[in-house]
C-alpha cells in the first residue's frame, strides 16, 4: 500500500509542478493515512461510526506495540535478568535494548538513566518519596504551576505538610496560560525543587520550562518535568533542557498501560534511597544487612512489566522514525480544529492557541459540559470532560469543568468535521425550550399504575432523545437548590457533574431537594426524588436503585460513571435515614 502511494505521490508531482504548496498538503494528507492504519482501532467493528478525539487520556495503541506484546506473553513468556538458559538471556537482552531505545528517545546520557515504573505517577511518587528522605531542610519550599495535573501536586503536597516546607504555585492568566515573569520571580534561594508540565494536560499549552529551567539551575534548585503530555508531540532532549528528573508514560504514547518511565540524572539517581525493597533490586541479602544494585535497578524491585517494557520500546521507535510527519499533520489537524471550533459563536476556547499541541479545552457559557459529553457520546463522538484531573486549575479559572478535544497524528480532518457538526446540533438541544414529546402510550396499563408521572414518562420514551427529553422536562420541573445550602455538607462526591443534595425528615417522611449545573442530572435527581421523597427511613433503606432504573429502561441508558453518581446520591440519602443529626445541615 506504501509503495502505491508514493507512485501515485510521484506522479501526481510531475503533473503539478506549477502548484507545489497542492503538492506538499497532499504529502500531508497522505501521510495522515499512512500512520492511522497502524492502528487496528480504526479498521474493528466500529471503526465507522466512532470518533475517537480523547488521546490525550490514552492514545490508541499501535499495532506493532500489540504484536510484540502478545509475542512476549504466546512465545517469550520468561522472566528478566534471572534464568540462565537461552530464551531468557535473549528476553532481558531484548529488555535492556529497549532501555537504551528509550536513552536515544528523549536524550539521555546513558541508559543507566532510565528507571521503569508502572507509570509517570509512579516515577514522581518515587522522586518525592526519595528526595523526602535525604534533601529538603527547615525553610525550603517546593514550586510547582497552576497547571499541574493531580499527580504532580499531591505528592509534593504530601512532602510540604510531612516536613513542614512550603508549596507554591506559579500563576496562570484568565486563558489559563502560564505567567512565565511572575513565575521566573518566584524561583529564589528558598525553592529546593521545581516540578512542572512539560504540556498541560487539561489545555494543551506548552509551558516555557527553557526558562523556567535555566532560572531553576541558576538558584540551585532540583527540576522535575512531566513529559506525559509531549514525548509523543514533540521533540524532547533531556541534556538540552538540563532538567534534573523527566517522566512519562507509556500509554499516552501508542504503547501499553501499566508502564512508565523515569529519567534522572545518574549521580542523583545515586543519591536517592530505594522506592521499593524486594528481589532484583538486591546485591546481596544477609539478615544482618542488605545491599543495593546501582541504578537503575535499584528502583526496579520484584519482577517488572516486561511485556510493558518491549511495548513501550516499540512505540517510542515508531514516533522516532515518524516525528517530523507527525508533527506536521497534528499541527493541520489542530489549525482545523480551531478553525471549526471558532466558527461555532456559543464556544469560548481556553489555553494558549498558539504554543500548543493538538489539545484544545473550551466552554459554552450556559451548557453543562456533562450534557454536552451524554450528547456526543450518543453520537458515537469520544471526548473528556470535567476536569481532567487538575481541579486547582479550573478552581483559578472560575470553571467546574472543560470540554477537552485531545488529537493524535491518527485523526482526519473529516472526524473534526464530524465534531463541529454535532456540536452544532447538541448546543440547539441543549439551548433551546423543552417541550413535551410524543411517547409510546402502548406499555401495559397495569404496570403504568405503578409508576409516578416522571417516572412513567421515561419508560414510555421509545429512543434515546425521547429519553433525554424526558428528564430535560423533569429537570425544569425541579425546585433548584438554595445557593446557602449549596456547601460541602450537601455536596455529592463521586458523580461526573457537580451534585448537590439537601435532606430533612418531617414526622419521619423524607423530603429532598437537589441541584447541578447538568439538565440531565436534574432529570435523574427529579427520577429518584420522585421514588423516595414522603418515604419513611425504613422504607428508603430497602429502596433498590438499580431494580428501579432497570424498570425504567434507564439502565442502558448510563455508563458506569453516571450509574456510580446516582448510587452515591442515594448513598447519601440512606446515609441521611440512618443518622439524620450527623450528616445534614439543619
């Protein structure tokens, strides 16, 4: 298939020399195609009809990467740096060359810089637990960005309180872009240790950490970079940035989950203690004292994920070999992307639109984000939404949530399209005046007997929209919450859109009142409320939620997420019948 492209690639430039600017966005878009059929994702059963636009949560895997991960586990399945015999030396050579692999991926000095950890979780867990130990004294403090994904906060959090140090943030603007001034000036003889995004997962920004770097250096500060969001974008070089630990991980790159990567520098890789104790990481055990290996299989205790391992090896080879057309492509994609994005009035786009990879987060002012996503969703569009674990930042920007479109070199133009369109329609549903729908009045009158209004409504719902309507309807029905009773006490931890639920019980009947920003949320709080309120405790104790929703056909309706945040609302309600003094304001 190769070769006829560049056939026809070399025909199409002889006969069209007069338009070279045609030829090269043809090469482009060519290309484009070329790298997606290497990922079985897009040729299975749906390939059709899904539009696949969340890799920046995990990227689709390559086909290489599932080839010799399944080698491994069918034909090589044998453990690293232990047994003696043929296979298993020919397993760990394999295994160390993809270290070394890694080492010419993003730079390193030696492949002894290269620690395997489960994830780019684990390997900032590890320096946090390490550098805990042996380097922060009375007075220090830690530096990190607003920007951060929970992962490169709550472990310096942790370190901060346990030692008494303090963590500070580098600011963002009201687009969510770094102050790079503000956060320049910040970087003083107090701060041990700098730990920003390499790219911001939640808005796709590529951070000037050049500079941050070098004010780093020139304070004597320790750095670390989460790389997760850029060793698959662009070019990274861990000697040129001069940062001190750099970390990723391999799912968000073609390559498998459960593995990861950490760089560091070898003489602090040294100085760090062991993450883990166990085998492997041993040199030699008596019980009177043990010994360590050298990095970095000091940090690698107990057997690794070798099939991980050989994946992650593979697909850093792909997106070597493919970088300069990847590039090109995710950079066309994206100008499309908010080329539809901006034609569309109702969307307000955050982030910096101009040093960014294929990841664009946005907005639209009185739509519930949650709404949109059940809306796309349906359409067989994936996208994430929320808050795409990094809660600081959307508490700076004044939002509970984006819209987040995350590309990968995988995507087309005509899946972006695809987008626009829908969201075109959903923003029309979700703006426009709810109406009353036509339902089926078919279903058996002795089973409507049982059901209340709202509730029988939903079941008479022959398609989803019908459904959707429905509790759009039941939503504007609903007595909105009071803002003082909106408060930690009344909120509902666990659902995908913000929840809150405020219970009383008058001579023993319970009566609830509920809120969110979501429409359909509101409808599925009004479905509940309906069932429990003027029960008594007993009666809501023994109330089974998933029983009801199955007899409402609501069940297929819900993804776990969404079935996980009603089963917590009732949670909470019960928790309320059980002890009403201890868990609701009055």
């Amino acid at each position: 298939m190769v070769i006829r492209y560049i056939k026809y690639l070399a025909n199409l430039r002889s006969i069209d020399n007069n338009n070279p600017q045609k030829f090269i966005c043809f090469i482009v878009f060519m290309s484009a195609n070329i790298l997606r059929q290497h990922f079985p994702f897009f040729f299975g059963p749906n390939s059709q009809s899904s539009v696949y636009l969340d890799s920046a949560a995990t990227s689709q895997k390559l086909q290489s990467v599932i080839a010799v991960t399944q080698q491994y586990y069918q034909e090589r399945a044998v453990n690293v740096h232990r047994s003696s015999h043929q296979l298993a030396a020919s397993v760990t050579e394999q295994f160390e060359q993809c270290r070394k692999t890694i080492q010419h991926f993003i730079g390193a000095k030696s492949h002894k810089e290269i620690v395997w950890t489960k994830g780019a979780t684990e390997s900032i867990n590890l320096v946090a637990s390490g550098l805990a130990k042996n380097h922060f004294k009375a007075g220090d403090s830690i530096l990190v960005s607003a920007l951060e994904h929970h992962a490169n906060i709550v472990p310096w959090q942790h370190v901060a309180k346990d030692l008494g140090l303090q963590l500070r943030v580098m600011p963002v603007d009201a687009m969510g872009v770094l102050q790079l001034e503000e956060s320049l000036q910040m970087i003083n003889s107090t701060t041990a240790l700098v730990a920003v995004a390499h790219v911001s997962n939640a808005l796709g920004n590529i951070n000037p950490i050049a500079e941050i770097l070098s004010k780093a250096k020139q304070m004597g500060a320790l750095t670390l970079i989460d790389g997760t969001q850029a060793v698959s974008h662009l070019n990274v070089n861990v000697q040129q940035l001069d940062c001190d630990f750099y970390v990723f991980s391999g799912h968000k790159m073609f390559g498998p989950t459960g593995i990861g990567v950490l760089y560091g520098k070898y003489q602090l890789l040294e100085q760090l203690p062991p993450y883990q104790l166990g085998g492997e990481m041993i040199e030699k055990v008596s019980f009177a004292e043990t010994t360590f290996q050298a990095p970095p299989l000091k940090f690698e205790a107990g057997t690794p994920n070798i099939a991980g391992v050989l994946g992650i090896g593979v697909a850093s080879e792909f997106i070597q070999n493919n970088k300069n057309t990847m590039m090109q492509i995710e950079e066309t994609l994206y100008q499309h992307l908010l080329s539809v994005l901006s034609g569309i009035p109702q969307v307000k786009l955050w982030g910096d639109k101009v040093n960014s990879i294929c990841v664009q987060s946005f907005t639209i002012p009185g739509v519930s984000h949650y709404d949109l996503a059940v809306l796309l969703d349906k359409r067989n569009i994936a996208v994430r939404v929320g808050h795409h674990c990094a809660m600081p930042l959307m508490h700076e920007l004044g939002l509970d949530g984006t819209v987040r479109v995350s590309l990968a070199t995988y995507n087309t133009k005509s899946e972006i399209n695809t987008l626009g369109a829908a969201l075109i329609e959903c923003i029309s549903l979700l703006t426009e005046p709810v109406t009353q729908v036509e339902t089926n009045h078919s279903v058996d009158k002795v089973e409507q007997t049982k059901l209340l209004p709202i509730a029988q409504s939903i079941q008479q719902a022959k398609t989803w929209d019908q459904t959707y309507r429905q509790l759009m309807l039941a939503g504007k029905e609903l007595a909105r919450l009071a803002e003082q009773y909106k408060t930690e006490v009344t909120a509902v931890h666990g659902c995908e859109s913000q929840v809150w639920v405020h219970c009383l019980l008058e001579n023993d009947r319970l009566v609830l009142q509920g809120d969110s920003p979501s429409k359909i949320v509101r409808g599925l709080l009004a479905v509940i409320f309906e069932a429990l309120s003027g029960k008594t405790s007993h009666q809501v104790l023994v109330f089974n939620l998933a029983e009801y929703l199955e007899s409402l056909h609501l069940g297929r309706h819900l993804s776990q997420s969404r079935g996980n945040g009603l089963s917590a609302v009732v949670d909470k309600i019960m928790a309320y019948c059980q002890h009403p003094s201890a868990t609701q304001e009055s």
